[in-house]
C-alpha cells in the first residue's frame, strides 16, 4: 500500500506489533500528548524518561493518566538524554524521541562514542516527510536540520535515506530530484556539478531503488509547466517523491514555509543511527509530533 496521506501511517500500524517509544526529557505537554495519543491509538507503547513530578503534573493538568506510560526518573535533561540511549542499547526500547530538551544535547547522546548509538562511518542526516495542500503527493526530502553543507558523499548518504523511507511508505520506484541553483551542469557551483554525479550514479546503479534527476532547479522539481517551458524532459520534474536540497538553509526555509506559509503537515526522523529518532522542532505542533511517532514506529 503506499501511502498518499499523513494519517494513512496509523492504519498500517495498527494491526502490527508495538514499537517501544523512548522519549528523553519528556517532560512537556506537547511532547507527553502525542505519546499518549499514540499509545491510546494502540500504535506504540510509550516510556517518559524525565522528572517524574513534572511529567505527572502535565499528565493532570491535561487528564491523562500517568499510569499508561512507563516513567523513569531522571533530573535533568542531560541526564535523561543518556539514560534514554542507553535503554535503547540495553534493548528496552525500539526507538527515540526528544522532548524539551535543545537539539544539541539531543544529539550529543546520539553522537557519543562510548556510550551512544553509532555505528562506525555512519552518517546522521534528518529527513521529513510532508503533506504540503498544494502537491498532490507527499514529499520527502532532507537535510533541515542536522548537516549544514553535506559533502558529496554525505549526499549521496542523504539520498539513499530519502528512497529508504519512500520505500517504507509504499513508494516502489520513488522519482528523487537534486535540487540545484540551475538545471545545468555548472562545475563552478557545487550543488550543480553534485547533482549531476548524483544522477549519474544513479544511472549507473550506484543509487539503486529510485530515478534519481539533478541538477534541477526547485521550480522543475515541483511543476511540469516549467520543465515544459525549459525544454527539461524528466519524468522526475513535476511528479518529483523525494527532494535533496544542497544546503541546511535551503532544506529549512523550505520546511518551515510548508508549516508557516502553506499549512502543511509533517514529520521528521533522524537516521543513520541504530534506531529511527525521532527530532521535531520545540515548537511543532502535537499533531506533527504524533506523526513524527508514527514514521519512526514503521521504521523502526
């Protein structure tokens, strides 16, 4: 089945085992409601790794019942960070969650050597998936939010993870376009003569799983009437799946117009590491995080 809508996730999930969420510093109502609802949904079983008066004490001023959740006490965000990686290693869980805790100290557990979840020359890379109202398929694409300027072969990393999760969502032959400044093949600008790599090392099998076109600019990506307008022959262009952009700065405007602008849904997973973790922005909505539970649940 692929899936075409945001909320189709929850009914592949049903009918499977649960996957054990571990969410670090969960101490926030956003983040303790959409584990709540994913647990009363019957998709997940959920762990709260904070202080546990503080947990329970948004558990009564939103009326939940704390003992639908497993709690481990922990006192500061640092700390359950940690300890949150380490039921994951020990086996306790099936994958990660952040709650309100910075993205760096997040990460810092992810990323530490002794103690974290890393294999060796593993690449973490973020990768959303979208519902945007004015496409009329969802859009994976990445990085927004870990790798400011991916190098060649850290996009060649993201780009495999970009068909991976398009495979998990049903998406057999997913269409990845390389998102550039131009549609010709610049040497001088990198994200240009990358691209084109890219999709040569695609075509070549490098890549396998996907069509891969680039350099494209965004408007190619998104609308056939461009392509058509160029002279640019693509089935990629128009019907794109899946979006690398060439760097952090392009990736966030572009998820952050799709919330602020356009109204749009999404979710996010960090991968690359040993288990899907999940990574939202503090201030995305319950509804976003429950989602971003749901793809790392598939994944997982």
């Amino acid at each position: 089945m692929q899936i075409s809508k945001l909320d189709e996730m929850f009914e592949i999930l049903k009918p499977r085992p649960n996957k054990r969420l571990v969410a670090a510093w969960a101490v926030d109502a956003h983040t303790i409601c959409a584990v709540h609802q994913a647990v009363e949904m019957d998709l997940i079983e959920g762990i709260l790794v904070g202080d546990e008066a503080l947990i329970k004490k948004v558990c009564a001023e939103e009326g939940i019942d704390p003992s639908c959740f497993r709690i481990v006490q922990v006192d500061n965000d640092l700390s359950a960070a940690a300890k949150a990686v380490d039921m994951i290693n020990a086996g306790e869980g099936d994958f990660l969650m952040k709650g309100l805790l910075s993205t760096d100290r997040y990460m810092r557990a992810i990323l530490n050597k002794e103690k974290g979840l890393m294999d060796k020359g593993a690449i973490l890379s973020h990768v959303t998936v979208a519902e945007v109202p004015t496409y009329h398929k969802l859009l994976i694409f990445g990085d927004v939010a870990i790798i400011p300027l991916p190098d060649l072969a850290q996009k060649v990393a993201i780009t495999n993870y970009l068909i991976r999760v398009a495979h998990f969502l049903g998406i057999e032959k997913p269409k990845v376009g390389i998102q550039a400044a131009s549609e010709q093949t610049l040497p001088k600008i990198p994200s240009c003569a990358e691209g084109a790599l890219i999709a040569k090392m695609a075509q070549r099998g490098q890549i396998k799983g996907a069509v891969v076109e680039g350099p494209l600019g965004f408007d190619l990506i998104v609308d056939s009437e461009s392509a058509r307008i160029k002279g640019i022959k693509s089935e990629v262009c128009g019907d794109a799946d899946c979006i690398l952009f060439p760097n952090i700065e392009a990736g966030n405007t572009f998820y952050k117009s799709i919330v602020k602008l356009m109204k749009g849904e999404l979710c996010a997973i960090v991968m690359g590491a040993r288990v899907p973790c999940v990574l939202t922005s503090r201030g995305d909505s319950e509804q976003s995080k429950l989602y971003s539970i749901a793809l790392a649940a598939l994944l997982a």
